[in-house]
C-alpha cells in the first residue's frame, strides 16, 4: 500500500483486513482450495468442512440455521436472488424510499416487465423525525390485498440513520408479507437476529462489517420459509442426473463453484468481530462519527447530512462539486467515496446537492489523529473555496 494513505472508505470495503482474515484466506489458497462438494477427495473434503464451519458461524452470529445460509457473489446478488425469487410470480411489493439501487433496480425493472407493481414507503423525512410509528403507518397505507414482500434496508449506505426493522418484521409477520432486509451496511455494525426481528430473508455482505475478502455474500433465510424460485441454474454437487436444481437448501441456490477463500476469511472474520464485540466497535465508529460532526459542524460552509451517529457521514463543501472536493481529499492521501453510491433514492429523501455529496466510512482501526487530520484537511479546502 501507498505510504500516508488514510482510509476512510469502509462503507463500501473494510481495508485494512485483520491479520487473521488474510492469514485464513491465504491457508485455504496453498492449503486445500478444492472445489466444496465436488469430490470425496481430501482437498474437496475440507473445503466444504470450511463451507460448512462458516454457515454454522453465520447462523449462530444473525439467528438462523446452517441449511439456511446460502453463499451468493455479492449482497446484490443475494437481493436479487431474494426478490425475483418472491416475486417471480407477480404481486405487489413495498421498499423504502431510502434504498440502494440493488433493491431499487430489480424492483423497477420487474415493474417494467409487468411482473409486479410496488410502492415506496417513507422512512426518512429531512423535514422531520419520524418515530417507528410515523414509519410503520405509512407502511399500513400502501398494503395491498395482493403485497407479498417488503423490502428494506436496516441502515443506509450514505449515513448512519437506521430503520426500525423489529418492529417492522412484526407488522409484516402479522399481515403475512415475507420481510426482506438489506443489511449491507449493519451487519457487524448493529445486532441482528432473524428470529426475534421477524426477519424471512437477510442479505449482507462477507467484506464489509464483518471484515472478510471480496467475492461472497450471503442470502440467510428463516426456518421453515417457503422455497424461492431459482435465480440460476447449473452445477450444484447434487443429483446431476436431475434438470431441476432440487428443493434441498442451501444447494438448490448454489449454482456453481463457490469462493472458498473469501469464505474462509469470512470465518476468521466472524471470529474477530466475536473478540471485539458488537458493541466495543460500534461505540468506537461512534467516537469517531461524534468527533468527526463536532469539528465539521462548526465550518461555515459545510452541510452535513443527516445527524444520526455511527458508522457513516455524509457531507458537502456549499459550492463545491462533491467529486471535485473527494479529489482534492484524494492528493492529501485521503480514501473517500463521492457522487450517489449507488442510492439515488436515498440521496433524495436527504436532499443532497447535484452531483451527490461526500462520505466517510469508519471503521474498527480507524483513529482519533485519523479523523483530526481528515477535518483539518477539509477545513484548509473549506477555507479556500469560501464564498
């Protein structure tokens, strides 16, 4: 890595890894990178006793169990895999108007297809707080006779502000609407359990909260869910004479070789997350977001968006392109992420300028001297482009 690189990108990928993550990872490439149920071999053996250790670790960590947890490419592949596989056979469906496009587009273009209809709900007004109940009634007024699924984030990818997703697995538990929760940016952030949120379908990622390579998410449904209709088809280890892909979970959602060593990792991952505890890292991106609002706040030509503290904030300098100001950031050897991050939806309920707005991901090895640089380097270019 280059030298005096400050990495404040973590909402998108955690950097660095833990030593134990890499250390996983790299033994299962040089030690038995087999291909997980396709052989009885020793290589193929352990690789799948890896799979299986990671679904176990999975379903322990979020509340499910192993059968259930199903490796994808990524959190949008499993979101997609979730709706088409709800939703393939029409209906209506409800997301919230602080979505990512992997909820976003797949919607829209099965409504373009005339395979679904589906409504947004608000979850955030910038005009005002709203309290679950404001949410949830909104949520009641767009129900329909025919509303299958509801999908929904539990805390968005530009800032830091969470959705109430207990109470909101329990209206859909109580009005038979399967609940779909988008947990890219809350997994190993915030606690999760699927059984006490009356959440049917969760999908997260391997890379970021839990601190695991790139190349795996994950799909973890609830016991006893109805099977989905498949996303793909192919390969899967079992019962190749068939030309269906079986009713078997996890395999029937599994076409093709799955990424052993980022799985790998994401044991490890867990692992370590479980050594700090949920609520150690999430008070120490507290810290950090508090100490990082305190000193932007008080810049004059600086809009910040959204004042819930946690993970991520999300900001402008008035009258400079967000792009242009994530440029100038990038010469002083700071990683951040600007434009609309893939949230077009939620950018608008925020009200951000043209052009998106500026974020910054902290994560479990950021530091207090990390943050007072960024904010004095923000400052010197706030300065600079006063009106």
């Amino acid at each position: 890595m280059q030298q005096n690189i400050i990495y404040f990108d973590n909402a998108a990928t955690t950097f660095p890894k833990p030593q134990s993550v890499l250390n996983a990872a790299y033994e299962c490439m040089s030690d038995y990178c087999g291909n997980a149920g396709r052989g009885s071999h020793p290589i193929a053996m352990m690789s799948a006793e890896k799979v299986f250790e990671a679904r176990v670790a999975l379903a322990d960590f979020f509340g499910s169990t192993p059968e259930n947890v199903v490796f994808t490419l990524n959190t949008t592949y499993a979101l997609n895999m979730a709706i088409k596989g709800v939703m393939s056979g029409g209906g209506h469906m409800l997301i919230s108007n602080m979505e990512h496009n992997s909820t976003l587009r797949p919607a829209a273009r099965m409504a373009r297809d005339n395979v679904l209809r589906y409504d947004i709900f608000k979850a955030y007004d910038r005009s005002k707080p709203l309290t679950a109940k404001d949410i949830l009634a909104d949520v009641i007024s767009k129900l329909r006779k025919d509303t299958k699924m509801l999908t929904c984030i539990h805390s968005s990818n530009i800032c830091s502000y969470s959705l109430p997703i207990r109470e909101i697995g329990q209206l859909c538990r109580r009005h038979g609407i399967l609940f779909c929760v988008d947990a890219a940016q809350s997994a190993g952030h915030l606690p999760i359990n699927m059984e006490k949120d009356c959440i049917d379908i969760l999908c997260l990622p391997a890379h970021k909260g839990l601190y695991s390579p790139q190349g795996c998410g994950i799909m973890i449904m609830r016991k006893g869910l109805q099977k989905l209709a498949t996303l793909t088809e192919g390969g899967n280890g079992v019962n190749s004479l068939e030309l269906s892909m079986g009713n078997e979970s996890p395999e029937r959602y599994e076409s093709g070789t799955l990424c052993t060593p980022a799985i790998a990792g994401l044991v490890s991952g867990i692992e370590f997350l479980n050594s700090f505890g949920l609520d150690t890292i999430a008070s120490h991106e507290r810290k950090l977001w508090r100490r990082t609002y305190d000193q932007l706040s008080s810049i004059e030509n600086v809009t910040i968006y959204d004042d819930t503290e946690g993970s991520v904030l999300l900001f402008n300098i008035n009258d400079l392109p967000a792009d242009n100001l994530g440029a100038l950031l990038s010469d002083r050897g700071f990683c951040l992420r600007t434009g609309y991050h893939c949230s077009p939806l939620a950018h608008n309920a925020l009200g951000t300028a043209d052009g998106g707005a500026v974020r910054i991901g902290f994560g479990i090895f950021n530091t207090e001297g990390e943050v007072d640089s960024l904010c004095t380097s923000i400052r010197n270019i706030a300065d600079r482009y006063r009106a």
